[in-house]
C-alpha cells in the first residue's frame, strides 16, 4: 500500500532499512541501569512512568511533546532573538513562517497546545453543546468538558480495530456526524473537531477526502471545523503516500489544502516543530477577533503568547522545516521499522503504522490481565523494569471515573512508544524491539496493578499503583536468569 520514500533505502543484503538524513553533533548522555534499580525506581514511581526521574530512563520514549531534536538552523535562530516585550522581529518572522506553511492570515500564540483548547472552548463553547470529532485528546475533552460541553467520538468502524490495512483510520464517520446534528440541531454543535495523525488511537491519519465531506456538512449546516494540527505534519506525509490524488503533492500543497478546509486550525508546537508553543490561526478575521482579547489575559501580549523569545525564532525555522520530505519522513520511516519488525516477532502491534510512535495492542499482548487491572499500565510498568524504556498508558488509566465512582473501561488498552523525531538511532530502535520481544515470550508473569493514590482529574499524570501481586520480582529474576549480568 505505501510508496516508498527515498528515506528508505534498499541495502544490497535485501534488507530495507530507515536511513538517518542528519548527523549528530550534541550528544546527551543516557544511563542504562541494572534491572534491580530500575525495578526500585518503577515502585518509587507508584507504576506510573510519569513519575520517573530521567536518571533511571535508558530510551525515553513517553511523548513527542517537547523532545523532538532541534535542527542546527533552528538552534542558530535563537541567538538572533529580538527580546522585546511588544512588536518584536522574532514574532514577525514566525508570523511569516504562519503565513508560509499554514497559509493563514490571522495567528495568536499561546504557550501550548492546551492553552489554544483553553481559548478555543472558552469562546466557542455555552454549556449543553455538543462537539464531534474523529477522536479525543486528554487535554481537548478536559477543556471542552470544563465549559459545559459534551464531545462525541464518531470515528469509523476501523478506527478501533487494532490488525486493519485501511490508510485511514482516523476519518470521521460522515453518517454519525449527520445523525448528531439532526438530534442535537446545527445551533447546538459548537465546532466540529478533526485530530489530524489521531494521537489517542494510535497516530491515524484522516484522508482529504474525508476533510472534504465534512467540510460538505459542515457548510450545509453552517457549522465551523476545528482542526487539532498538532501533528498535522505526519498527516500531510500519510496522505502523500496514501491517498491517490496527492502522490505528486508537496507537502506544503497538502497542508494548505487540508488547512484551507477548516475554520480554525490550532497547534501544539511541542509537536510541530520542536519547541514550547503553539497557536491558534485562521482566514477568518471575525473568529480571529472572538478570541484574541484572550491572548493577553491567559497568554501573554499579542505578539508573544507566554513562548520566550528564543522559542518564537526556533519554532519559526521549526515549522518551515516541516515542509521538508526528509525531516517529516523520519519519524513515521521508523515507526514503520519498528511496527514491521514487531508485528514479524508476532508481539501484538497496531497496523498500519501511523504517526507519532508504535502503539502496542496491551489487551492482547496481557490478555490474562483483567482490564480493571490496566492492563496498558502494567505493561508500561513491565517494559520499563526490563529495559529502561519509558513508554506512555494510554488506556484505562488515561481515562476517568464515572459519577458512581466506577472505572470507565477504554475502548482499546495501548502502550504508546514515541519516536521523537531525530532523537533515536536504529541501535536504540533494535534494542527497544528486543526486550519486548523477550516481554511478550514471557508475557505471562506479568499481573496487574491497583491505585493507592489517585487524583480526581487527569489522573495518569499523578496518580500512584501497585502490583496486584509479586509479579515484578518473578520478572526480574527470570531476567536475570536468562540474560546472566547483561544489563
Ligand atoms: C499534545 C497534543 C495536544 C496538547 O498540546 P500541549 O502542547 O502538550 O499542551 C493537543 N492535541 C493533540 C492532538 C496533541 O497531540
């Protein structure tokens, strides 16, 4: 199904590997601590690897946000940043770099992705509104819902099918978007929300032909779209590689097209390009004006957004970067590795490969884990002890009680595996499918775990587990038993 781009390349021994376009000039020190530490470290950290201190992560693979590399260009522009409070020359080339890549007139920045829902909820959304979307995001549901909202995740049948080849599962379902208007009423539909490279289920892009229909609805009942870019780039390459009508697109064609389909389109610039920020933009000067009182009272001045300086410069070269095949084609060129790679050893993976990083099907890969044990922790907690990778929960843990108390259990149970982009080498990638390799052989000693402290909102950032029982020591010992003193 996919093209093959010139970043991979085929080796003469038949293999096809991702090839590095950058060499590494500023290297970071990493620790790889014996297993026995790292297993003190995980019950220090409640089973909770937000909890961990970097001293103990060898890979660390949590998030994209805020860890991609930056490139020598975008390191060299903060040196040139003009520090001034008001109307400074920083903020007018990354209003350039806007108008460049996103193609839109009107920009407000704020300090990150989550800042823009903020802004966005707070001026679109009344109470007993509703907001479709292909798929939430943690931040974007908490925002909506803090404002009276209720969201409706109207993605396909395929979108939650863990083994699917379709190219696009994270299209919206055209005929549950109908169904929503015609019971709530156009009025009631604050927005409708597309994710670009659908964070939560896996990376999975949305198609252009998908945008255009609901762009179709959305004209017919005179509603705005909202467009979450925040990994919009992933999107663009997804869609040059898989949708027909786009092979010979550049990229920047393609971002202004999916661009020019929505009302408001905001970003994470944690993602985007590298940096802290982020923004909200639009063609449309009366939505611009809604919300742009806001910017000074939540944000900082107009031509800041709470971003330093130096992040304005960086994220300006950042994101003119994205327009680049070979920076954006790194990181989905290795996930795709690592999926493949996986996916031949027989450990559980979501297909096809998307954006973002490698997503493990959890439920399957601990199908012996009740799933009101969380399973998608417990498996991060286990991949951490045995390797010193840090992965991210993104099930039941990422989700929130009900009004009575009780859990509510998420559709797909995930072990997210970032791939930054430019931060890894294919070693590190190899290793990284080792131990799971090895996890999933000895899959079943790995149990449950159960919360001893848990904060009431956004509970997987903070919240504290333990192992349902002695498992993580029967997993260390069989370490032990099979690698001798290895690390
Ligand atoms: C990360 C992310 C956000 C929030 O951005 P932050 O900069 O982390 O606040 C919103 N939407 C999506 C899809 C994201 O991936």
């Amino acid at each position: 199904m996919e093209q093959n781009q010139s970043y991979n390349v085929k080796f003469f021994s038949g293999e096809e590997i991702p090839l590095e376009l950058h060499k590494v000039r500023i290297v970071q020190k990493l620790n790889l601590i014996p297993i026995e530490e790292r297993l003190k470290a995980a019950v220090e950290g409640g089973f909770n690897t937000f909890l961990l201190t970097t001293k103990t992560v060898y890979l660390d693979m949590l998030t994209d946000s805020g860890t991609n590399a930056m490139s020598d260009n975008q390191v060299a522009s903060m040196l040139r940043a003009d520090d001034a409070y008001a109307g400074s020359q920083s903020y007018a080339r990354l209003e350039e770099a806007i108008k460049e890549v996103f193609n839109c007139k009107y920009y407000l920045p704020v300090h990150q992705g989550r800042a823009a829902e903020n802004i966005i909820s707070k001026v679109f959304i009344k109470p007993g509104d509703v907001v479709p979307m292909n798929y939430h995001f943690t931040t974007t549901k908490a925002h909506i819902e803090l404002n009276g909202g209720t969201i409706f995740e109207i993605y396909t049948d395929e979108a939650l099918k863990v083994k699917s080849q379709h190219p696009f599962k994270g299209n919206l379902d055209i005929a549950k978007l109908n169904d929503i208007i015609k019971k709530y009423g156009a009025s009631r539909v604050a927005y409708i929300r597309l994710e670009a490279s659908t964070n939560l289920i896996g990376g999975q892009p949305f198609s252009i032909a998908n945008m255009r229909e609901v762009r179709k609805v959305a004209n017919e009942h005179g509603i705005i779209i909202v467009l979450d870019a925040s990994l919009i780039g992933e999107n663009a390459y997804f869609i040059k590689q898989r949708e027909a009508e786009f092979k010979n697109k550049s990229i920047k064609e393609i971002l202004h097209e999916m661009i020019g389909l929505a009302d408001l389109t905001y970003f994470s610039s944690r993602k985007v390009s590298s940096t802290r920020g982020g923004g909200i933009c639009t063609n449309n000067l009366q939505l611009h004006n809604r919300m742009r009182d806001l910017i000074p009272l939540f944000e900082g001045f107009y031509t800041y957004g709470g971003m330093s300086i130096r992040e304005v410069e960086a994220m300006a070269v950042g994101l003119a970067e994205t327009l680049d095949d070979t920076v954006i084609s790194q990181s989905p060129s290795f996930i795709r590795f690592m999926v493949n790679e996986l996916d031949k050893l027989g450990v559980p993976v979501v297909t096809p490969a998307g954006g973002l990083g490698v997503h493990i099907d959890a439920g399957t890969f601990l199908s012996h884990v009740p799933q009101s044990q969380y399973p998608a922790g417990a498996l991060a907690a286990a991949f951490f002890i045995v390797s010193g990778v840090r992965g991210m929960e993104r099930g039941t843990i990422s989700s929130v009680r009900d009004a009575n108390g009780n859990d509510v259990l998420a559709d797909i149970e995930l072990l997210r595996l970032a791939m930054p982009r430019r931060v890894f080498t294919l070693s590190q990638v190899k290793y990284a499918i080792d131990r799971l390799h090895w996890l999933y052989r000895n899959r079943e000693l790995v149990g449950g775990l159960k919360f001893y402290e848990e904060p009431p909102v956004l509970r997987f950032f903070g919240g504290k587990l333990e192992p349902t029982s002695p498992w993580p020591e029967k997993l260390v010992a069989k370490f032990r038993a099979d690698f001798g003193d290895s690390l």
